[in-house]
C-alpha cells in the first residue's frame, strides 16, 4: 500500500511498502542489544508503547471466553507516553514482559548482530536467516479492534484462527495478570492502524468495519536472549528483574553477567524459578532419551557452557567427532528447556541426529537410558574436544615408579588427546591392578573414566535350594532340603562346596547332584567348571550322598512306578506312572536280584509307615520268606482287562532305560546279576503293588523344592543395599573371566589374572550407573534391589587413593528413573532446584515431588555435583 500521503513528521512510524512488510514479534531485549550497537548516524525508529495493567479501568485483566466450539484470549492496549519517557533513558523495557514489534527487514539486521558478533563488519547483502532461525519463527493470528473512547486497541487471539499449541503459548506470553505488558511498536502497523482505519496495512485483513486480522512471525520466544559482551552494565539494577546464573543458583537484580556472549534471562518477579522447568515430548518409546536429556540438561557446569558461546569450540576436523552435529543438537534443546515460559519441547530434530550418527536408537523401540547417556557424553567430547591434531603417545607401565608419578604421567597424556568440556567436569582416574597368578607380575595403569557402573552386592550372590538324600547304607535318614548361597556367576564347585558346608559333610563323603524332572534323572551335575547360570530358578537338583570308599563301584539308579488310574474320554483305565525321587546308590556286595532289592527298600526305610515297619522286623526274621516275593507279570498296557499288578508282596525289578519308558528283561530274585562289568552306570524299573504302596509315605519323598520359588502373585522381599556397599563391591579384587585374559609380559602367555580397581581422581560431576539390568546367555532380568543413596552428603573420602586436598563430598542433583519391567517400563528424572525442591520430569509433564520420594528402586543412574569445601 502506499503511505506517502500521510504526515511526514509520522513516517517513522509508518510501514515502509517497498520492503518485507512481514510484522516480527520478538523480545524487547534482543532487538534492543541489536539497535543500540548501530552506528550514531543510522536512522533508528523509536518505538510507541502499548501497555496493559492488571486490573486497569480501561482493560480489566486478561479473559480467556470459552464457548462450545472456539476459545478466545482477549485483553486491551493503551499507548502510554509517560511509560515511554520513563523508559526512554538506560533500561527501556528489559523485562519479561516487554516486547516488540519490528519489520522484516529490522528483524534481519538484528538476526545478523546476534548471530556472531565477530561478522559485524561483513556485508548486510550477504547475510541471510538460517534453517535453523526460521524453525524458532512460527505465525500467530491476532485480530485487533480500535476503542477510540480509550485510545486503546482491543486484541482477541482466538482458537480458532490458530493451532491449539500456539494458542497455549499465546495465552502464556500475554498474560496480564501479574505484571504490566508492554508492547513496543517500531514496524508502524499499531500506531498506523489506530491512527488511519480507512487503509489496512500490509499482513492485515479487514474481517468488518470493527476488526481486522494481523499476523505476527513470533520469534526468539523459544529460546534464550544473548547478552552481548559488553553489555554488563545495561543487564544490571532493573528494578523488578532477576538474572539467572547457569550453575544452578540465583542472582539478585543487581547481578552481573558472568561470562561474555553468555545468555541471560531478563525475567519479571517469580518467573526465575520456573526456568528450566520444560518437559519434553514423548515421541514413541523416547522416554528413555528424555529422561538423560533432563538430567544433563541441568547439569550446573553444562548449562553454564552451552548457554553461552559453545559454537567456537565445536571440532569440525576430529574423525571420531559428528562434526558438531551431536553438540548443536544437544545445545538448542538445552537453550529451548531453559527459554521463559517456553511449553513442552519435541525433540525431533535432536532424535532424528541422534538415529543418523547412533544407528541402534533409530526407530521407536525402548532403549536404555544409561546407554544413550554414555553415547551422548562421548558424542558431546568428541564433537568438542579442543585438541585438533592429537599427538602419538606411548602407553607404559608403572615398573615400581611411585603411584603419583605414573597417575600424573597418565591423565597428562590423556589431556594431551582428549580436552572438552565434558573431560573438564566429568572425567575421573581409577587405578587397575593386575596380577598374575603364575608369575606374579604386577601391572599398575591409570584409567579415565565418564562414569562409574556399580554392581549390587545383594545380588552378586545367588539363593539356591537342593536336597540332599543319603545313599551310603545303613546311615538312612529322610530327604534335607538346604538352602545355600552361591556366586551369581560362580561355578558348580562354588555350589558343592557350599552345600558340603551346609550338610555337614564327612571328610569320607562325597555328594553326587543331579537335575530330577519327571520323576527322572536327566542329567548329573559333575563338571566343576560349569556356570551356574545354567541352572534355573525353576529346577529341581537333588544331591545324593556317598561313601568315597565306594566311589569307583558303579551307579544304579532306580526309577520307581505304581498303578494310578486315569479317566480317559469318559472311560476309567489303569497306567503305570512315576512317582518319587529316583534312588541312587552304588554296588556293594551285589550279587543277585534279592541283594538289589534289599538294597533299595534299605533306602525307603526312612519313609515306612510305623505299623509296616514293626511287622516287617517280624518278617525280616524269616529269610525264605523274602526270598519268595517273586510274582510275574505281562507287559504294561493300558488296558485294565490285559493289565496284571505285581502280586501282593510288592515289587518286580526291570532293567529299563534313562527315562524309564522301556521295560527290558525282568530281573531274578534269586538269581545272579547278569550285569556288563564295563558299565559304570545302568537303570533299573521298580513296579510297585498296591498293597505295597501303602506300606510306605510315599509322599515324603515325591515332592521337590524348586532351586529358587518365587511365587506369581508374591513379590519378593525388597532388598536393600548401601550406595557405599555398591562402591566397595566395585572396588573389590576379582579373578578376570575366561573371556578376559591378560597378556602377561612376564609370562609371554594370556593368563586369568585378579584384578582391583582404586580411585584416584574425581571428576566436578560424578555419574553412577547402578547396574540393575543383567543379560546371560539363558536370561534377562531386572533387579529391583532398593539402593540407599545419599541425597545431600555421598562422602567418598574413604575410598580415594590419592588424596590432594580436593573434596570428596557430594550432593546429589538428578536421578534417572526406570520403572516395569525388562524389555518395556517407563523412564523418568527427577531433578534437584535448591533446598528441599525436587521435580519428577515425566516426559511433557513436570511436578514437584517431596524429597522423600527420591530413594526408591526404580533409581537407575545417579548424578552428584562435588561440594567444593576444602577437605580437612
């Protein structure tokens, strides 16, 4: 449109047609740093302020007018002249609640005064807004109606013109409740449109003769305000404001900022304390992602770096960097956490770098917050580390040179390689012992470290149940369950060696252990060097207790079978089936069946019924009677009508195969065993009689414990463990693994040294990863093992090997959360404010949580800050 008819003493606040006429809204501030660093001579408008008060008689407060189908946020603005002359000398509209109006081009040059300080002199031509400038601009649908009688302008920003979640944010930033608004006109169109309604300036639309429709381009609303180096003194002593310091503390009005081109929030009264306290959106299974962003994301010394001018030190030249891809992503996520009043942040473009350089978190599945932790912070170093070109160094060893020598010659040459801000206040030094367990040779290193992963104690250990029976004669005793417990990761000698404990056993004993399933054996338990985790929860292993002086003899296992009726298809049949634990005994002085047979009742004799058992003592007198307890029977069928029983003196003897199913050769009473010599292990089928049967308890002996019973419904006992006894398991000397051998110089061979860690130096920021997922080859588990960890006082000065004066206490800031189960559950953090202030970041949502909340099992990762007093 064409203004040239209009006053020339009002074209300063005209719209100028031949330019971008697009009307930018920004933070007073930032356009305010902009144009007071122009030239003297340049042409600078001043700006009209519109202003509404809480409570004012021309405006009344802020109303949001609901109806059934649309929302509407309404409020009025006055041109104030006298709040202009107030403000028009020093500080003029610093606060949070000042903003401006600006044209496109303005917005420009002013983009290109914040974008690098050090470009000032460069040609305006050449400049131009940047992908990443233009996705913190988003359009916001204003309509405006002028109230002559006031001489005010009406403003409703409805629903409906614009998306729900720009709607919110519009309901935030203007809100006149608390504090003045003030809205500073430079483009013109305000003024224009109060002074002239016959002409509709550019970017409005006549919707009737009493509104029109403006569009703003909101920018710099999601994120930080740069203060411009130099500037110390413009951001301090305003009246009404707060300045946040990054290292987690606040300073009052009169604060300085601290560091030059750092950001600095210019807030009104209350708004300090709400900063950083931004969810983040779940994208799909991100919560994972969200719960280490926000512990990072407050991270004091991070905050610090990456709110101020991070981008000079980002390494484009390191080939195992992401040429600062990972550290632009991760810095604006932090500057729109950490922007005032800023709504729940998506952090697609964040996720999206994260997939391209880390493939193994692409797609929507649930990872692991600690991995995508570790990621990060060696993406965050690599992308940052100030060492360009890193020179060769050679590794060596201690070689009985004094700890203190070697450690400095260490972190020396990793500083050499290795100098960011992430090495700066996360990285510590241990101590690695190894020794050789054949020559002796002891090799002394100084390791960095990010973070330190802790076992749980209470669950290095296994809980194991097993029962043990006596098959060594005449000693018979009923069956002992006994509960032992053994190394998580041990071997089966650690298991026989713990239940030979337990059970008491002789020096002229030995125990045999077997897995039962079925009624049957299907397996011995004999190598030593087998793992544990090959044995479940849900088996059932029985140890068999033998004299040595026996142990060559060969073993007979007896699989033990009665008659049991079974209802198949409506129709009653009889079937012989296994019952009871297998007897396991060795041969001594067995010559024929009638000796095997006593051999096996002597086994059972703990389980007769008092009755049986007196009147077999009378029986037992007469031998030719025992001899006659012979009784053929057909082949089994399941056919009760071709189906004999053993007669009623008892049992008949078959030899049969490992699971019992085949019944052989039916053996003699009073015949000798016809039994292979060279077998050392052969099985033999004991059918029981009714009448038999109900000699003995048989019930005694038919029921197994399970190795570890964990009932469905139950849970089990909650488990508690010191933070300090997670650190000392840590720190314990450990055989190395198989898989782990070491290349002894002295031996020139891989050999299984012990190896023990010691810390030597600690990091600013301490990051402990308590290890509560565990993997083998059969199974994945969870352990929920409640950790005791200090929240405001973790005292590490007993567990330092290296003392410098430095203090070892620290106070604990963020915690990262994982609740469910493996495979799925939920991530969280909860993140520590000042005093007795804790908030729970559940994705977009984020609440105050009271301190006795914190400790719970579901802590997984901890994050300590040290307590900088000087240790005495």
């Amino acid at each position: 449109m064409d203004c040239a008819s209009e006053d020339s003493s009002d074209n300063s606040q005209r719209p100028d047609s031949h330019k971008d006429q697009r009307v930018y809204f920004v933070p007073h501030r930032w356009w305010k740093d902009a144009q007071d660093s122009m030239p003297a001579d340049s042409d600078k408008k001043k700006g009209i302020a519109y202003a509404s008060f809480p409570g004012s008689s021309y405006a009344g407060p802020m109303k949001i007018i609901n109806t059934i189908f649309n929302s509407d946020l309404v409020f009025s603005l006055r041109r104030e002249e006298d709040l202009q002359h107030i403000r028009e000398n020093g500080e003029v509209g610093v606060s949070g609640r000042d903003f401006a109006l600006v044209s496109g081009d303005m917005w420009l040059k002013a983009l290109k005064w914040h974008s690098d300080s050090k470009n000032v002199a460069k040609d305006d031509k050449g400049f131009s807004a940047t992908d990443s400038d233009m996705a913190d601009v988003y359009p916001l649908q204003l309509r405006l109606s002028v109230q002559r009688e006031t001489n005010s302008v009406g403003v409703r920003i409805s629903k409906k013109d614009n998306a729900v979640e720009l709607f919110k944010r519009a309901c935030k930033m203007f809100s006149v409740d608390s504090d003045m608004l003030c809205i500073w006109d430079y483009s013109g169109q305000i003024t224009f449109f109060m002074s002239d309604k016959t002409q509709i300036p550019v970017d409005c639309q006549r919707q009737s003769d009493q509104e029109i429709l403006l569009e703003l381009q909101v920018y710099g609303l999601s994120d930080s305000i740069r203060c411009r180096e130099g500037k110390k003194d413009e951001m301090a002593n305003f009246s009404g404001s707060a300045s946040l310091k990054m290292n987690g503390s606040f300073d009052s009005a009169n604060s300085d900022c601290m560091h030059a081109n750092s950001l600095t929030f210019s807030l009104g009264p209350g708004e300090a304390g709400s900063l950083g306290l931004t969810g983040l959106q779940n994208l799909g299974n991100t919560c994972f992602m969200n719960s280490s962003l926000q512990c990072l994301a407050h991270t004091p010394k991070l905050v610090d770096y990456f709110l101020e001018d991070y981008v000079s030190e980002i390494n484009h030249e390191n080939p195992l960097g992401m040429n600062g891809e990972i550290a632009l992503g991760f810095g604006d996520l932090l500057r729109k956490l950490w922007a005032p009043g800023a709504s729940p942040v998506a952090p697609r473009v964040f996720k999206s770098k994260l997939a391209r350089f880390a493939p193994q978190f692409s797609g929507f599945n649930q990872h692991d917050s600690q991995e995508l932790l570790a990621f990060l912070l060696d993406g965050l170093h690599e992308d940052l580390n100030r060492v360009k070109c890193k020179p060769y160094v050679e590794v060596k060893d201690g070689d009985g040179r004094p700890d203190e020598e070697v450690a400095d010659e260490y972190w020396h040459n990793h500083l050499a390689r290795n100098d960011s801000v992430i090495v700066d206040v996360c990285q510590g030094q241990y101590k690695s012992t190894l020794v050789c367990p054949i020559c002796r040779k002891v090799s002394v290193t100084f390791d960095p470290f990010m973070y330190l992963s802790l076992p749980l104690p209470s669950t290095t250990m296994r809980t194991m149940t097993i029962t043990v029976v006596s098959g060594s004669g005449d000693k018979m005793s009923p069956l002992s369950p006994y509960t032992i417990s053994v190394p998580k990761n041990g071997r089966f000698e650690d298991l026989t060696r713990a239940l030979s404990i337990a059970c008491s056993l002789g020096t002229d004993e030995t125990l045999l252990v077997a897995e039962v399933y079925n009624n049957c054996i299907i397996r011995f338990l004999e190598d030593p060097t087998d793992s544990l985790s090959l044995i479940r929860d849900a088996d059932k292993l029985v140890a068999y207790r033998f004299l040595k002086n026996n142990a060559d003899g060969p073993l007979v296992v007896f699989i033990n079978q009665h008659m049991e009726e079974q209802f198949v298809y409506g129709k009653q049949t009889l079937n012989w089936k296994a019952f009871g634990i297998p007897v396991v005994a060795r041969f001594c002085n067995v010559t024929n069946g009638s000796d095997l047979r006593n051999l096996y009742l002597k086994w059972f004799h703990p389980f007769q019924n008092p009755i049986e058992e007196a009147l077999e003592n009378c029986l037992m007198s007469k031998e030719t009677e025992v001899a006659e307890m012979e009784v053929t029977t057909p082949s089994l069928g399941s056919n009760v009508n071709k189906l004999d029983t053993p007669s009623d003196e008892g049992m008949e003897f078959y030899h049969t195969d490992e699971k019992g199913t085949i019944k052989n050769s039916k053996i003699p009473m009073n015949e000798p065993l016809a039994i292979n010599g060279e077998l050392k292990l052969f099985h033999v089928l004991v059918c029981w009689s009714e009448e038999q049967i109900k000699k003995y308890d048989t019930q005694l002996c038919s029921s197994l414990p399970e190795v570890f019973k964990s009932g469905f419904l139950a849970k089990r006992p909650q488990e508690s463990v010191s933070l300090y006894k997670c650190l000392e398991a840590f720190l314990q000397e450990e055989p190395l693994g198989p898989e782990d051998m070491w290349y002894c110089p002295g031996c020139k061979k891989h050999r299984q040294a012990s190896k023990k860690l010691d810390l030597w130096r600690l990091p600013e920021i301490l990051v402990i990863h308590l290890k509560r997922f565990q993997y083998s080859r059969y199974l994945k588990n969870k352990l929920e093992t409640c950790v005791d960890f200090p929240l405001d006082n973790l005292d590490l000065s007993a567990y330092i090997s290296h003392g410098n004066g430095e203090s070892y206490h620290y106070t604990l800031y963020a915690v990262s959360n994982h609740y469910g189960s493996m495979g799925g559950g939920h991530y969280t953090a909860f993140v520590h404010r000042g005093g007795d202030q804790w908030y729970d970041f559940d994705d977009s949502h984020v609440n105050p949580i009271s301190k006795e909340k914190i400790k719970s099992s579901a802590a997984y990762v901890l994050f300590y800050r040290r307590n900088f007093e000087v240790s005495t």
